[in-house]
C-alpha cells in the first residue's frame, strides 16, 4: 500500500500537463467505470484500440444512456485475425478521429473512478500506450477485474482439481445475464458492467455461486 501510495505521488509530480490532476484525485463515492477497447491485434506493444467504450456506474445503476464510445482511427494496419473477431475494417475506421483527440474526452470522462473490466490488464496497456505518450504517466486509476470476483465466489472454497472455467460466456450464463453481441466495444463494457453489479451484490450478501457436483466413480450403479 505505501509503494503504490508512492508511486501515485510520483507520478503526479511528473504530470505532464497538470489540467489532468483530477485523475489523481478520487471520483464520486460508489461510482466506478466499466471499460472495453477492440484493437489491431493483441500485442500491446504494437497493436492499437480501434474503439472504445467507458460506461459509469452509480451504486447499482448502469449509466448506459450517459456512456463514452468512439471509433478510432490507428497508426497501424488491422491485423486480419482481429477483424474477424470484432469486424472493424480499414473501411470501418478510416474516417474516425486518432486517439490523441479522443483521448481528452475519455479521460475527463472517467475521472479518478476505479476502472471496471474483464481481463482489465489488457484494456489498460493499450491506453496506457497513448496516456504515456500525451501525459508521461500510466493511468493511476485502481482497478477491478470481474474474473477475479467471479473466481471467488464460485472457485474460492473448490478443492484442488477442480475444473475452472472464467470465459465471458461462462461467467453470464452463471450469473444468468444475456450474451449481447461480443466483442463490440460498448456490448463488452455493458456486460462487463452487468457482471460487476452482480457480483458485487453476491459479495455484499456473501452469496457463493454453486459449482456442479461431481459424482462419485460407482454413483448410479446397482451393489
């Protein structure tokens, strides 16, 4: 805690562009942001987003109405792997705004809110890629992964050798949530942001997500 308190503070120091402090300063009580970005492929360190979506989250309200999404125009060619995933084209993106303009827009509108996401680590490399390059600094903002929540819950108390399964798909079906269209930017960040809110009632209720039984070797046989 005092190293990553250090690290903050460091990092605001060495601010590039001090309009941006408020990312250092906590966001509304109970708000947190659930976050997706689609990219050219999944090396972060030369790939880049081709869209972006940011959805608020207040208490147990989904500010789906109120959410930040853009297109981006990349640096880089579309790798042909990653548009089968998510179906953005050269075409699709040629006309949108590089990410050095949205980015200002993205960032104020996430604030110092914690940032929400499904395998979360990925989603911020690729914006710390462009938060380096305009401030200097990667972004401060604590973060939730739902995978780890949902681990808990549900595989917390397993005994070993119990088979895990963390897909997306998996975890929705779990908690009984419907499969939008994945791998869209704002479809990922909303069921991303439904899973959450879930989770975080089973935590604050400490209700466990039960795990299939596994039947013994002779169960359903005749002695």
């Amino acid at each position: 805690m005092a190293l990553r308190w250090l690290s903050r503070l460091m990092d605001k120091a060495t601010l590039a562009d001090k309009r941006y402090a408020f990312l250092f300063e906590p966001g509304p009580p109970g708000e947190v942001v659930s976050i997706d970005c689609e990219t050219t492929g999944l090396d972060p360190r030369r790939d880049e987003i081709i869209s972006v979506a940011a959805i608020r989250i207040r208490g147990d309200r989904i500010l789906a109405s109120e959410a930040f999404q853009s297109v981006v125009r990349p640096r880089v060619a579309i790798a042909a792997e990653a548009i089968k995933v998510h179906g953005l084209r050269e075409v699709d993106v040629a006309d949108a705004r590089p990410m050095s303009e949205i980015l200002p827009d993205l960032l104020r509108f996430i604030g110092g809110r914690p940032l929400v996401g499904y395998y979360i680590d990925f989603d911020i490399a690729m914006l710390d890629n462009h938060v380096t390059e305009m401030l200097g600094i990667q972004l401060p903002n604590p973060r939730v992964e739902v995978s780890s929540i949902y681990y808990e819950r549900k595989y917390g108390d397993a005994p070993p050798g119990t088979q895990i399964d963390l897909t997306f798909a998996n975890i929705l079906r779990d908690l009984n949530l419907p499969l939008f269209n994945q791998h869209d930017a704002f479809s990922d960040a909303l069921m991303t942001a439904m899973i959450y809110v879930n989770l975080k009632d089973f935590v604050a209720r400490d209700i466990r997500i039960p795990r299939a039984r596994v039947k013994p070797r002779n169960e359903g046989f005749g002695g």
